[in-house]
C-alpha cells in the first residue's frame, strides 16, 4: 500500500512538472511543450486504463461536448472524400484532452496550476514581442507564429494570468506579505500579455479586452476592486502604448483607408479581400446549408470555382478569417452547432453546475476569447490557439465538477 501511494505521489509530481512545462513553454519552446503535454496524456490514459472513472451525467456531457465536432468533420470528411492526415491530427486534439479532463477530474488541484504556467508564457509572449519589436525591429512581433494568433494567444493567456487577482486573500496583503508575490506575478504577467497583444499590430484580437474586463469584473465579485483599478490602469498604458507604437497608429489608419478604397471599388487591400471570401463563404453556405462543402475543403473549392464565386487572384489560397463563416462554408449548420456547443455550451454548462466565480470565470473566458477571435481569424486553422483553449476547458471543466457549492477557493485546499 504504501509502495501504490509512493508511485502515485511521483506520478502526480512527474504529471504536474510536465503540465507546467506543456502550458509555460507553449510559445517560446513549442517541442519542450509537446513534450510535457505528450507525457501529462500517457499518464492521463495509464491512469484511466488502472482505475477506470464512474462517469456521471456532468461527465458524460462534458464528454459529449469534446466528441461532437470532430464527429461532425469525420462525417462531413467521408461524405465529400476530403480525408487527410493534417486533418485528422487536428481533430485529434479535441480527442486526446478527453483523458487530461478525467485526470484532473479524478486529482483536484487548485486552479493556480493553470493560471501559473498561463502567466509564465504570457512572460515570455511579452519578452519575444519585445526582443522583436525594439532590438530586431520587426514591424509585428509575431513570435514565430500567425500575429493575428499570437496576439489571440497573448488575450487569451492574460485573461488567465488576471484570474489570479480572484483570491481574497490577494485583497489583503499587507497582513499577508508572502501572497505580494502572486499580486506581482499576476501584474506583470497580465501586462506581458497586453504588451504583446499591442506590439502584434493586431486589430481583430483586442475586441476582446473590454469583453475579459466585463468577465473578471462580473465574475469574481470579491475582487472587483482590485480589477477595476488594474482594468483602468491597464487601459491607461494601452492608450498610452498605441499612441507611442507607430505601428499600431498605421494599422488603424490602414483600416479606415481600406474601408475608403472598399467604397470605390478597390478589392486589393486587407479588408477588400476578406469582404470578397466572407461572400464566398456565405454563397457556398446557401448553396450547402446543412454540410457545407467538406471539411478543410473551402480553399479549394474557391479555387476551382474562382469565376463564378467572383473571388480575385489575390484572394486564393486564403481562409475566411472568420469562423462562423468558415464553419458555415464546410460543415453547414451542423458544424457551427458542434462549434457553439463546446465554447458556448461549456459556460452554460459550468454556470449551471456550480456557483465557484474562478470556474465560471475560467471557462467563460474561453468562451468570450472564442467568440471575439472568431469575427477576424479561423482558430481551427491554427493548432496552438485550438490546444491552448482545449486545454483549459479541459481543466476547468475539471475544476467546475471539484469545487461545486464553493463559492471561492479555500485559502490553503485543492479546490
């Protein structure tokens, strides 16, 4: 017995290791993240082949919600031919956290063991874009990546790195001087995750902020102090930093000036394009409401049918940057549903399960960072946004089930 409790003390330590280094070095060390994530699920399923899980209703549903889309594209697949290994490795995501759901279902842990290695990428995300934007001279910091997605990543991992502020304690400490630390680490990691949302040239991801303020603000009562006075300060800065960022300046400008030349006619420019294959997207849509025109599909179905869609060269071999419309052109309103039941679904499902203010705010989120990022990118098309927020339904949905009837974390407990 002892020797079992042993084995399971240095398989929940090599586990939590490894989750740190899968979500902290998500970015900045993308196979040391694969790595850590790769041995948290060998672990997650050897642990599930031992002791097999009594799933309730909750379970089952959270269940339900992980499987249904990448169902939806396996039919939508074998009903148009399209299947391809690209495509069945990003299904496969929504698959694979099933098991690091049920981990953390079965060894509840307090929700700092994500906000934590949230706030350390959010650390590296602004030291990159920094790197790239003041000693590289780079026009975006984009870290390697998409920078429409890295500054989704930057919204996403600051609005977790905020979580932190949701403690009561964190309200106190002066009487509690080792808890200044958290307070720190939040502010700082917060402010990175801004500061490289800003230095990404980005538009479309910030419509997320005022949202994750609204979140933070509505969901964590006991702080709402303390978030307010961050959220102003934090909109202070930001102003500050737009004005100074000359980049950004040119990018809202480059903006209105689209918008002008849309008007006269001009296609040719970032906005133009995307009004041409959202029409596209919205055609193939009519013409196939209910499965669309096979997953992953879109890209060349525009080009074989460029003419009659009245898409310009300059278009092909682009997504709709947009993924309602996205899902609408390939998979129908089948597809969209599936979407909607796992980022909307996941909010209503925690709200309704317990009344804890970290859950809810936890997995709603990534349920408004899904919402927003969708009107300007197609996060499916981008594996480590999809990760990063599967991961933390994973755990949160978790955390929701573990802390019902807790209106706010203990102080010192797991939950």
């Amino acid at each position: 017995m002892n020797n079992q409790k042993q084995t399971l003390g240095i398989t929940s330590i090599v586990f939590r290791l490894a989750w740190l280094s899968g979500i902290g070095a998500l970015i900045i060390a993308p196979k040391l993240s694969g790595a850590g994530l790769a041995v948290c699920l060998l672990i997650a399923i050897a642990q599930l082949l031992n002791n097999r899980p009594k799933l309730d209703a909750y379970d089952l549903k959270v269940v339900l919600m992980f499987l249904t889309y990448p169902l939806v594209c396996l039919v939508s697949m074998a009903l148009h031919g399209s299947v391809s290994a690209r495509s069945l490795d990003t299904l496969s995501r929504f698959i694979l956290v099933v098991p690091i759901y049920l981990y953390w279902r079965q060894n509840p842990v307090n929700f700092k063991w994500f906000c934590m290695p949230a706030g350390l990428a959010a650390l590296s995300l602004g030291a990159v874009s920094f790197y790239q934007y003041h000693v590289l001279h780079a026009t975006r910091a984009d870290g390697g990546v998409n920078a429409i997605t890295f500054a989704q990543l930057a919204m996403l991992l600051g609005g977790f790195a905020a979580l932190m502020f949701s403690r009561p304690q964190l309200l106190s400490v002066w009487q509690k001087p080792h808890r200044v630390f958290t307070v720190m680490f939040a502010v700082v990691a917060t402010g990175a995750a801004l500061l490289a949302a800003v230095l990404s040239g980005s538009r479309g991801p910030l419509i997320a902020a005022p949202f994750l303020l609204l979140v933070l603000l509505y969901a964590l009562p006991h702080a709402r102090r303390a978030v307010f006075c961050f959220g102003l300060l934090t909109a202070v800065l930001l102003g500050c930093v737009f004005l100074f960022v000359e980049q950004d300046v040119l990018r809202i400008r480059e903006a209105l000036n689209d918008v002008v030349a849309l008007n006269q006619g001009k296609a040719n420019t970032s906005i133009g394009v995307r009004t041409e294959v959202w029409q596209a997207a919205w055609t193939l849509f009519q013409q196939n409401p209910i499965f669309g025109v096979g997953h992953n599909a879109f890209v060349d179905v525009v080009r074989a049918r460029q003419s009659e869609l009245g898409v310009g060269d300059y278009a092909l071999g682009m997504h709709t940057h947009n993924d309602y419309l996205h899902a609408l052109a390939e998979k129908g309103v089948i597809g969209l549903s599936a979407l909607l039941l796992l980022f909307v679904g996941a909010s209503v499902l925690v709200w309704r399960h317990t009344s804890n203010h970290v859950a809810r705010a936890g997995v709603l989120i990534v349920t408004v960072c899904w919402l927003s990022f969708g009107l300007s990118q197609v996060q499916m098309a981008h594996q480590r946004i999809v990760l990063l927020e599967l991961l933390a339904l994973a755990f949160f949905f978790a955390y929701a089930k573990n802390s019902a009837g807790l209106v706010e974390p203990l102080p010192n407990g797991k939950q």
